[in-house]
C-alpha cells in the first residue's frame, strides 16, 4: 500500500489518496487479486479514519468486520456515530474475542 507520502494528500481513508475516491492506494486491488472476501479492521481514530476505511471496503464489497476492543475515537459521541453509521452500511461491530470468533465461524461456513 501507498499511503502518507504525499503532503497534499491527506484523506481519512486507507483506500484512495483523494477525497474523491479517485486515486486508489491499491490496497482495494490488492486485497480482490488475493480473493480475499472478509476484512476485520480497528485502528485510530474510530470516528475519522477507521470509520472511512471500513465504508471504503464495504462499498469495494468486502465484508468487513469492525473489532472494537482495536478501535479508539476521539470522542464518545463520535463513536456511537461512527458505529451506527457503519451498522448502517452493513459493516458487523463485534464488540469482543467472542463475537469476533462467532463471525469468523460464520464466514468459514459459508465458504465453499
């Protein structure tokens, strides 16, 4: 992935450089021609950064799976914005070990 080199370029997002959505850092691509299906995402900031990349891999069709207990917000506020948001978008919050475990189940099942 090519991300953070160019000083202009400063979307929230790890899947373009744009905040267009044009200029893809190639990770959306990379993940496809790996077949990879499921994505499990955490990081800083929820309510910014990780909240755009899990939209940005949603919308490219994978499943993604947001682990909580790997994410921080800036604010509470933003958090629960963030999460219903994302809820909305068809992205699975698992709020611990266990519900992460019981999706990664699921997809394993589901796979031929």
């Amino acid at each position: 992935m090519w991300k953070g080199v160019e000083p202009d370029l400063h979307p929230y997002g790890a899947c373009y450089h744009d905040l267009a959505e044009r200029r893809s850092t190639g990770v959306i691509e990379y993940l496809k021609v790996q077949q990879v299906a499921a994505v499990i995402v955490g990081g800083l900031a929820l309510d910014y950064c990780v909240k755009t990349t899990a939209r940005q891999l949603r919308q490219a069709g994978f499943k993604v799976l947001l682990y909580l207990p790997a994410c921080r917000a800036l604010t509470q506020a933003g958090a629960i914005e963030a999460c219903g948001a994302l809820a909305a978008e068809g992205v699975i919050l698992c709020g611990d070990e266990a519900a992460l475990d019981h999706q990664l189940a699921l997809i394993k099942e589901d796979r031929p």
